[in-house]
C-alpha cells in the first residue's frame, strides 16, 4: 500500500504543463447529470472547482492580460490569483519601470476595473482606486485617492480626470451617469471670468468613429451672450477678455466681433468660425438683433465646442492640450494630435443624444 502511494506521489509531481491543460480541458467537459441539478454561483464552477495549485501553474504559462481576464471569470478565481498577482507586480507599491510592464499592467487593470464600476485607473501608481473614497478609509485601506486629484485648470475652471473616467466608464457599462456629467457641467459654469455671461453650458458622450474603431469621447458645449458695446473701441474693455482656450487669448474673439461689427449690412455674413491649432477646441461667434430697453439693439452668442478625450490615458494629447500652456510641450504633442477640420466638433455634438 505504501509503495503505491509512494508512486501516486510521484506521478502527482511529474505532472507536465501540457498534462495540466488536458485534466483543465476534461474538467470543464465534465457535466454531471442529476434529477436535481445544481445551479453554479459562477459561470464557471468546474473551473472554480479546480485545486488552487492547478490554477496557479496554467496561468503561469498564461500572458497577464490573460491571467487578468481568466481570474475575472468568478469571484473566488479572482480572490485567488489577484493576491498573487498584486503581490508580485507590486500594485499600489512602486510604479513599473519599463514600457513593456506598464502596458501589461495596463492591460490587466483595464480587465480588472470592469468589476468595479465605481474604481477607476490610477495613471500614477497603477492601481484602482476609488475617486470618491472617504479620506479614513483611504488611510485604512492604503488607497491614495488623491493620486489624480489635481485640478487641470484653464483660466479659471477646474477638471479632475477620475470625473472623465467615471462618466465614461459608466456610460460604457450601461450605468446612470447623471451626477457625473452634472458635475463635469458645474465645472464649466462655475469660476469663470466670463460667468456673467453664460447662458448654458452641457456635456455629452459623444461616439466617434476612427481608424481603430469607434470610441466614446466627453464633449462640451458652452454658451455666452454678449451685449455689443456702443463702440467698436470698447472690445478692449477688460469686460471683453474671454479665456474659453489658454492657446487663443481674449482678442480672438474681439476680433471676431469687430469684424461682425465692421458690416451690419442686412446681406453681411453674421457668423464667425474657428478652431485652436493645439488643442480641440472651436469657437463660434453669432451676431443676432435683441430688444434691450425696448430698442433693438445688436448681442453676440459665443459658443465653445471642446473634445476632452475617451479617458483612457492621463497623458492623451486630447486631455493634455487643453492645459498645456509650453509651447515646446505643445509641439511634442503635436506629433500625436490632429486638428479636426472647423464644424467637425459642432456636428458631431449636436447629433449626439442629448440631455432627457
């Protein structure tokens, strides 16, 4: 009896890669017939079934996006292999070093987060982390939530990029975004220089087709109106600094103005449109006829078209450019970004679903 255990041992312990794979293969095959049978928590609870030491050494000759994908397939393979894993690869520890173990860590988190709709990728320490987290329970679980928590201001309005993420990440899932693109919108009608005169400001997740396939991406639209002084002269007003692009300073629009001034004639073009060489941004300035103190007088509508990007990277020329005030910074990015053609933004937001 004893040699014969003796042999099981060893038998156990000559167990090859390619045998581990044929017992997983017959494993899953197996299907066990009752009157009464039993219905898996998970949907792969032979596979779950499985000692631990089996799983650990078919993903070891697995690729880490596939690891990832394989320890989501249920929650008990994922309470299995994320330890080890997380262990290994240092989550929440020290960033990788090395562009091969940033995509891999990348790839498995892009995997992983999409088991926790309210987590979101760090760009700093690769990790997930919960934007909204308490700032006790921070310290409690080590999840440095402020990682992304600095603000990308342009004049004087302020964006976090876990807000991006979060909307994103929730339109993707099917989930109510509400709050998080009424927060993006606060943003945009809060602090500016030019507050007293918005008139309305949205944001959309608007669907955009290119050479990799479609993507989602977060859009702005904002509106102003502006009465026009008696004087041509008085666009130089401080009243009339706009700061909609840090790239294209007040005059832009003063400019623009002017020129819709210079010709009130009833056959005069009554619209101006442009768009920032760095960033995608484009702006529209409207000439209409209002009744201010019963007279008809002449008012501009200013409106600002942005392209914030899909949130799928911190360091995104569609996310960065619009804060990027370096032109040598600016440049280097330019490698990377493409100037849509004028009307492009306004077509694509305005045929997006809108607010309900």
């Amino acid at each position: 009896m004893g040699s014969r255990s003796q042999r099981t041992d060893l038998l156990a312990r000559s167990v090859t890669s390619k045998d581990t794979l044929i017992a997983l293969t017959k494993k899953i095959q197996t299907v066990e017939i009752s009157s009464k049978p039993e219905i898996p928590r998970g949907p792969c609870k032979n596979l779950v079934d499985l000692p631990t030491e089996m799983v650990e050494s078919i993903v070891a000759f697995l690729p880490t996006s596939s690891a990832a994908a394989l320890a989501l397939v249920s929650h008990p393979l994922l309470n299995t292999l994320s330890t080890k894993y997380f262990k290994q690869s240092k989550v929440g520890k020290t960033a990788p070093t090395g562009k091969p173990q940033v995509e891999e860590r990348l790839n498995f988190l892009r995997l992983l987060e999409k088991d926790f709709p309210n987590k979101v990728i760090c760009f700093d320490c690769y990790t997930l982390h919960d934007p909204f987290i308490s700032e006790e329970k921070s310290f409690r679980e080590r999840c440095n939530h402020k990682c992304q928590d600095s603000s990308a201001a342009s004049g004087t309005k302020e964006l976090k990029f876990y807000w991006v993420q979060l909307a994103l990440k929730h339109h993707r899932l099917g989930l109510n975004m509400k709050q998080h693109l009424a927060r993006l919108q606060l943003a945009f009608s809060m602090g500016w220089n030019q507050q007293r005169f918005q008139t309305r400001s949205e944001a959309r997740i608007v669907s955009v087709d290119t050479s990799n396939g479609s993507t989602n991406r977060l859009y702005f639209r904002s509106q102003y109106r502006v009465r026009t002084p008696s004087y041509p002269g008085d666009l130089n007003e401080p009243r009339f600094e706009f700061d909609f692009c840090v790239h294209s300073s007040g005059h832009h629009i003063t400019d623009a103005m002017a020129i819709l001034l210079s010709d009130l004639s009833p056959h005069a073009e009554k619209r101006q449109t442009w768009s920032c060489a760095y960033c995608a941004t484009e702006f529209e300035v409207e000439a209409i006829e209002a009744i201010i103190d019963f007279r008809h007088k002449l008012e501009f509508t200013i409106t600002v078209w942005q392209d914030f990007g899909s949130g799928d990277a911190l360091d995104s020329p569609l996310w960065l450019n619009h804060f990027e005030r370096n032109e040598w910074r600016l440049l280097l990015n330019r490698r990377n970004f493409i100037a849509e053609e004028v009307g492009v933004l306004k077509t694509r937001f305005e045929s997006a679903p809108g607010r309900k």
